[in-house]
C-alpha cells in the first residue's frame, strides 16, 4: 500500500512539473507579444522616426505583424523536428528561442545610433519570436495531451492556454507598472528595455525547468512505426486542418486588432 502511494505521488509530481514547464512557455510567448505592442509607441519613436507619427506607428504595427505571419512557418518546421527527433527538444528550442530574441530586442541600439540597421534588426528578431511561438504553444499543448490519460487529457492540454492567458496579464501589468513608476522621458530613453530584459529572465527559469521533462509514449510509439504525421494529417485529416487554420486566423486577427 505504501509503495502504492509512493508512485502515486511521484507521478502526480511528474505531472504537474510537466504543466508548469508546458504552461512557462506560453507565459513567455505571449508577454513578449504583449509588451510589444503596449509599448508601441515607443518602439516607433526609437526605431521609425518620422516627421508624421502615424507612419511611424504604422510602421511599428507592421513589425508587430512579422511575428503573426511568421508563426505557421514556426509551427511546421518546429512541429517536423517534434515528429522526428521528439518533443523535448522542441520545446527547449522555442522558450530558448524565443528568450533570446525577446531579450536581443531589449539590447538593440535605436535609430539614432545605428540608422537604417535598427528597425531591420528588430524585425529579424520579431521573426524569430513568430518562429518559435508557432513551434511553442502547439508543442506544449500536444505534449500535455500526449503525456495525460484519457480521462484527464482535455484538462491537462488547456493548461498551455492557462500560461498563455497569464501572459498577457504579465506583459499588461509590467507595462503599466513601468509606465506608472518611470517618467515618459525615461521610459523612451531607456525604460521600455527592462520588459523585454524580464522576458529573458523567464526563458531562464522556461529552460532549467524543461530539463526534467521526458518523451512521451506516443512520439516514441510513432518513431518506432516510422510514420511521419505530417504527412498523415495532410493526406487524410486535410479538411480539418483547413478548417483550424481558417479558425486560428480569426483568432489572430482579433488579438492584432485590439492593439491597433
């Protein structure tokens, strides 16, 4: 009976390690994309000054859009190497990814200092946030699903959803924090740095708690057959991946819509 509940209880702890380290990474993701675009004015003073504001914040807006149309390449390329050499890898590579950019974005020099080079790199590091935000939220959440019984997979899988909705109250309260606490002269002097610095800060704790995750059964199921879902979903599941696809569309559409 006691080493009865002594596996319960090492399984339970599996568990929910496994959700917090699924759940951190939609935490991350989603802060990143939320602070951004609060700090939308700003990042247009910095990197896209003109003599007409509203260019300059349509152009910021445009950036905010490479992340978004970015995502389905991230999603299937990042899914792939998931299919082939497992889940854990993926999601080690998307909170790291995704750290490194965030916080890269926090040491960029602005158009003062470095010219036309400056708004070109923030978009290349906007791309790679899209990149491995497409990777990430779908790959924690198959990985919850995959890793839960039948019973308790619906639960387990939304757990992701959980971070990603604690993101963007994380990214909207450090915003206003900062802005409430720092002057205007210093948050566009260098203030709106610090958020994107935190950001890092959390692929820090994202990658050392990701290391105590293990593969799941049913990739190791799948690799043993040899198949490739991919494939298998395009070939036999091809209506119900337009139909996401169509689904996750106006969903991204909405949030764009609220920071503009």
């Amino acid at each position: 009976m006691q080493g009865r509940l002594k596996s319960i209880y090492r399984e339970t702890i599996k568990q929910w390690r496994a959700v917090v380290a699924s759940s951190v990474g939609g935490v991350l993701e989603w802060y990143d994309f939320v602070i951004y675009g609060y700090l939308a004015p700003i990042m247009a003073s910095n990197f896209f000054p003109s003599s007409e504001p509203f260019l300059a914040q349509l152009a910021t807006f445009g950036v905010f859009a490479a992340g978004f149309i970015s995502r389905p390449l991230g999603g299937l390329l990042l899914g792939h190497i998931g299919d082939r050499f497992g889940r854990k890898p993926v999601l080690w590579i998307s909170v790291i990814l995704m750290g490194a950019s965030t916080a890269g974005i926090g040491f960029l020099p602005d158009y003062s200092h470095a010219g036309d080079l400056a708004p070109i790199l923030l978009v290349g590091l906007r791309v790679l946030q899209g990149l491995s935000l497409g990777g990430e939220f779908t790959g924690s959440t198959i990985y919850m699903a995959e890793l839960a019984s039948i019973k308790n997979r619906a639960y387990l899988a939304s757990w992701p959803e959980f971070g990603c909705l604690c993101g963007f109250l994380a990214g909207s309260s450090i915003g206003m924090l900062l802005t409430a606490i720092l002057t205007e002269q210093v948050m566009y002097e260098w203030g709106w740095r610090i958020p994107f610095w935190i950001g890092g800060g959390i692929a820090i704790f994202g990658v050392l708690i990701r290391q105590h995750l293990v593969e799941t059964e049913a990739f190791l199921s799948a690799e043993r057959s040899g198949e490739i879902p991919v494939i298998i979903a395009f070939r036999c599941y091809w209506k119900v991946v337009v139909q996401i696809v169509f689904l996750g569309a106006c969903r991204t559409y909405a949030f764009e819509h609220k920071f503009q």
